[in-house]
C-alpha cells in the first residue's frame, strides 16, 4: 500500500532548533471519488486514496515540502497505527509514537463529483485512559528543548483531559521552547491561559473564545486583541475562501487569495499552520508570514483528498495573496 509522496525541498533553516508536530488523535484518511453518489445503492468509484492524516501530521508533510523536516510526535494503535507509522517514513518524516490499545481512527470522504459534494464519516478513535496521558507527558518531557517550535494540532481523543494542551504547552515553554496551537472549543480556552506563542483558531473557533458573533473585520480585528490579551504573541484567524487576518502585536493584517476552485479543504488549514510558522520562525515579518501561509492553504485546498500541495505551487500561489494592514 503505497501513500501520496512527497520529496522534501532544500532545507529552509529556521530561528529553531527541531520543529515537533503533535498529533494526538490521527487518522488514516481514506478518499473516493464516485462519478455520481446514489444512497441505497452499489457505487464504484474512480478514484482511492489514502494519505496520512491527522492534523499534525499534515502539518509535518507540509512542512517537509517547505524545507523544513520535523519530528511528528504522536499516539498510535493497533494496524493502522503501524500503517501510518510506515506511511510517514515512506514520506521522510521522522516520529515519535506512544502506542496504546485499540484502532487508529480511519476517516472515509466520499466526494460526489456530479454535484461537487463532500460527504465525511469520521471515527472517533481509540480510547485514551490516565496511563496514555502520562506515556505522552514522559515523551515530552524527554524531547523538549530551549529554541524547538512545538506545533500541536487537532481535537483531543476519547478519555484525554480537556487541559492537556494547556499542559503540554506550560510543558515545552518552560524548557525554552515555543509552542503554537490548532484547536477548538474548551481546550482551545484552557490552552490559551497558558499562553502559547501562537494559536491559529477559524472564526468559529474564535466566536467559542471570544463569546460573541465576529460578522465583520472591524470584529476580528477586535477578536485577536482577546487572544494577545492572554499572552499570545502571534494569531491567526482563518477565513477559509477569504484569508486570514493575522496579528502580532499592535500590527493586523489580512491576506486575501485569488479566486479558485476548491478541490478539498480537508488539510487546507494544516498547511496554513505549516506555512505561518515556517515564515515567522524563518524570520520574515508578518505581511510575508501571512501571505505564506494563505498561499500554503489555498495550495492545500486545490489538491484532492487530504492533500498538501508542493512548493511549487506555494511559490506559484503567493505573489498573488493581497496583503493589507488591518489594524493598528
């Protein structure tokens, strides 16, 4: 069984010394494009694929199309944990597992191509319990170290305690390190009182934050001092279609892409993540970190499946991002 693989680039050499991806709960993402999708029925598609998924994990992928290898740390079960273990390595990422029982999820979209359709049935993976949590806490604190960029990623498995980003982020910045944070709801709350370096929530992850509806950009705007408030040195607040607008500081700013057809979002946001923090820990200011990482998204977004583009296309893509202040 063979993974869509990607070829690392010339290493990009950033202000870091090892970038970690966290992956807590992932997945083997399974596609298949059906010519036309009839419930009740036999279909045949004409497309299967599989990718390592998991939102850490395509993380670590973009980032090796960037140049920038990382270490994927994450918890692992049964066969199709060893298969994705196997899959990173077919794609050159280094990892560092916690193996537990039970399944690693698989997740199956089914995409309708006459109608443009996606139709996603997502498990819930394998059922963390105290000793899991502590397997985990040992690894990191074994690998975490002044001047490494910590990327954590994605909703918390079954039976995991809802502060566990907030622990693992108090964790690895106590040890010099920063941390960045792609999550939602209560652990998103928690983490953020523990003041990650940056965190990248989409509106609606940020509407759960801040308590209130964000309609317009005069309210997001407002919704990223919320963030910085807590100590945060660096947000991102993903627009899908739209951008992102994106603060550090006093300074906001929003990138807008061009126009395109959307093949997947499934991973658009990953390689987001990958392309802001590859820019800001490689030393470019915030306009460019941003224009970075609205093209690395929308690269992401024009590929099938759980597709993550190539530097190619990030490159192709960011002269064509707009990017303007937002605020002061």
């Amino acid at each position: 069984m063979k993974f869509v693989q990607f070829v690392a680039k010339n290493s990009d050499r950033g202000n870091w010394e090892m970038i970690v991806t966290v992956n807590l709960n992932p997945v083997l993402d399974r596609t298949l494009a059906l010519p036309h999708l009839t419930v009740g029925q036999i279909n045949r598609a004409r497309l299967v694929r599989l990718d390592v998924g998991g939102k850490g994990f395509n993380v670590s992928r973009a980032l090796l199309e960037l140049g920038a290898p990382s270490l994927a740390l994450g918890v692992l079960g049964g066969a199709t944990g060893e298969l994705l273990r196997r899959g990173l390595e077919e794609l050159g990422t280094a990892g560092d597992f916690v193996f537990v029982e039970g399944e690693t999820r698989q997740n199956l979209t089914l995409l309708d191509e006459s109608t443009g359709l996606y139709t996603k049935v997502n498990e819930a993976g394998p059922q963390w319990t105290p000793d899991t949590v502590e397997a985990l806490l040992a690894k990191v604190r074994e690998r975490a170290a002044p001047d490494d960029v910590w990327i954590m990623a994605g909703r918390l498995p079954p039976g995991a305690p809802t502060d566990l980003y907030a622990r693992l982020i108090t964790l690895v910045q106590s040890r010099g390190a920063r941390a960045y944070l792609d999550s939602s709801g209560q652990p998103l709350r928690l983490a953020c009182q523990a003041a990650p370096y940056g965190v990248k929530p989409n509106v609606e992850e940020a509407e759960e934050v801040v308590g209130h509806r964000l309609a317009s950009v005069e309210d997001l705007v407002g919704a990223t001092r919320a963030f910085l408030d807590f100590g945060v040195q660096v947000v991102a607040i993903s627009r899908g279609a739209q951008g992102a607008l994106v603060a550090q500081g006093r300074r906001v700013v929003q990138a807008t892409p061009p126009a395109v057809e959307i093949r997947s979002s499934v991973g658009a946001g990953d390689a987001f993540v990958a392309g802001l923090v590859w820019a800001l820990e490689g030393g470019r200011d915030l306009a460019e970190a941003a224009r970075w990482a609205v093209a690395c998204g929308t690269a992401a977004a024009l590929e099938e499946g759980t597709g993550i583009g190539t530097r190619e296309k990030f490159e192709a893509l960011a002269p064509r991002i707009i990017v303007e202040d937002a605020g002061q």
